[in-house]
C-alpha cells in the first residue's frame, strides 16, 4: 500500500499490486467453502435417513409401551429375540460350512514355474490362507442369517407345536405336522440348496484363480506351456471331487424336495376342490416317488465321482435329474 495523508498513514484509493501475494489464491482451506459443501451434503442425507431409523423405533416403542400396560411385554420380545437368535444360527450355520469348502479348494498343491525366484516368494499353507479370508466368508454369511431371521415364526411354532390328534387320510401323519413341521422343511431345503449353489460358486472361482496364478513368471508367452499343463492337472482331480460332492448334497436335497412335494399335493388346488384328486393320487404322486428315486441315484452317482472324478460320471448324474425332471 501507497502512503498518503489524512488516512493515518495509509492511502487506501491507491493500491501497490505488485506487492500482492496471489500464491495461495484459489486453494481451499480446511472449513472453508468446501468444508461446509461436505457438511451440508452430509447433514442433507442425515436428515432423509433420519425417518428410515426414527419411524421404526417410534413404532416398536410404541408397541413396547402398550404390551408392557397389558402385562405382556415377553411375549412382545420374543419375537425379536427368536429373530436374533435365529439370525446368528443361520450365519454360523453358513460359515461353518464355507470354512471346510474354503479350505479344501486352497489344499491342492500347485506345481510352480519360477522364473524370478526372489518374486516368487514363500508359499502360505492352505490353514493360513483360510485364515486370512475368513472375514470375507462373514459377508454372504449375513445374508444367509438374515434369511434365517426372517423365519423367526414358522420357527417359533415348529418349537412349540403340539399334536392335533388327527392323522390325514393319504399319508398318516397327524395334521399338526403340516403346520409345524413341513414350512420349517421346506425353507430348510430351499437355504440349503441356496448355500450348496453359493459355495459350488465360490469353490469353483478359487479352483480357476488358483489355476490362472498357478504359474509364477513373466508373461504367459514367456512361461512354460507344460508347466502350465501340469497346474491345471493338478487342480483337474481334486475340483472334481469337491464338486462332484457339492453336486451330490444338490441333487440329495433337490430328491428331498420332491418328498415334500408329495405333502404339498394334500393343498393343490384341483378347481372342483382343495386337496389331493384322483390325478394326483394316481399319477402326480407316483410321479414324485419316481422322481425322488432317480435323482436319489443320481445323488450317490456324484458321491460316487468324488472317488471316480470321471466328467461323464457328473455330467451324467446332472442329465438324468434333467431328464427325469421333464419326462417324469
């Protein structure tokens, strides 16, 4: 700034721009305009999630409130805790059953094509590795609980169901059975099913990510062909036995599934009437019995390749599951 009279000192008509320091202009600084921008965006979607968190807890206070002034505030709970507990059983359940699947698709050992040695580095052993992934097995295993949580009623009854006293005339059992048992059944069937397709998934991505990275060098045109060869050899028999076992539990619970259909015959709705008719007495329910039989050996078939690992054993378990599903 230019001195001048009659301003203290300071003449604040004439600028010296030259003295100026424009270095730091334009640059944000912390809490300035860009701050606030993230603060108000943050605060925007606080206030559209706020009623997606705030109306449920509202509604279950309010619940809360009028079972406890009727002196049934338990049995208000309950339902949330069998849902709790529902969900943590039906997670463990899952990750239980992915850490062996897990374990045994990093076993086999692969044979290596080092071409720079220092690279290559040590091996880790297939407990190692199925240590270090196991919190990616807990991300489809909340799922899978979620699932179950859902369940928390049909679950509750079938712990707490009573006999009826009165048998059905197809099949004997007592008519208790059919609201109790056979909707936990089912659904059973159906997350089974749901797990024995996610970790086939799983296992068989590992199988071909271990068979892609099995050969340590440069480029593939600079590798080994043969060395190439030999890993996915060496991966070829033990993916299809663990396959050819997961393909075994699929068509055992898809031959459970077909008993089940045959109780789901006593509510088919006939249009003259509700129940089971003279169609599916004498050839809906036959059908069914064959249809359990055939992929039941189609079942111990695919067992049986996990000792075998023949294509054409597996394949022609899964064909005749097809086959018998559309001519039967």
């Amino acid at each position: 700034m230019r001195n001048g009279p009659g301003d203290g000192g300071r003449d604040w008509g004439s600028i010296d721009w030259s003295n100026i320091d424009l270095s730091g202009f334009g640059r944000r600084r912390p809490g300035g305009p860009g701050g606030r921008g993230t603060l108000v965006g943050i605060l925007v979607a606080a206030l559209f999630l706020l009623p997606l968190v705030v109306a449920p807890l509202i509604s279950f206070l309010t619940d809360l409130l009028w079972f406890r002034s009727l002196g049934l505030e338990n049995v208000y709970l309950l339902r949330f805790t069998a849902s709790f507990w529902a969900f943590v059983a039906f997670l463990l359940a899952f990750f239980v059953f992915a850490i062996p699947n897990l374990y045994f698709a990093l076993r086999p050992p692969l044979p290596r094509l080092v071409v720079d040695v220092v690279a290559a580095g040590p091996r880790r052993s297939a407990l190692a590795t199925t240590l270090r992934l196991l919190p990616l097995l807990l991300v489809p295993s909340l799922f899978f609980g979620i699932a179950g949580a859902d369940q928390w009623d049909d679950l509750l009854r079938f712990m707490n169901g009573a006999p009826f006293g009165v048998s059905d005339p197809v099949f004997g059992r007592d008519v208790s059975f059919y609201f109790f048992t056979l909707p936990v059944l089912e659904f059973a069937r159906g997350w089974l099913i749901a797990a024995v397709l996610v970790a086939a998934a799983g296992v068989a991505l590992v199988y071909v990510v271990r068979g892609a990275i099995g050969v340590v060098s440069a480029p593939l045109s600079q590798a080994d062909l043969g060395a190439s060869a030999r890993t996915a050899l060496a991966l070829a028999r033990p993916a299809r036995a663990h396959l050819s076992i997961l393909g075994g539990l699929f068509l055992a619970l898809a031959a459970a599934g077909y008993v089940l259909d045959q109780y789901g015959l006593l509510f088919r709705d006939e249009g003259v009437l509700t129940g089971a008719g003279y169609t599916s007495l004498n050839a809906r329910l036959p059908a069914l019995t064959i249809l359990a039989v055939l992929v039941g050996v189609a079942a111990l078939a695919c067992f049986a390749n996990a000792f075998v690992r023949s294509l054409w054993l597996l394949g022609g378990a899964l064909g005749l599951w097809l086959v018998a599903t559309v001519v039967v």
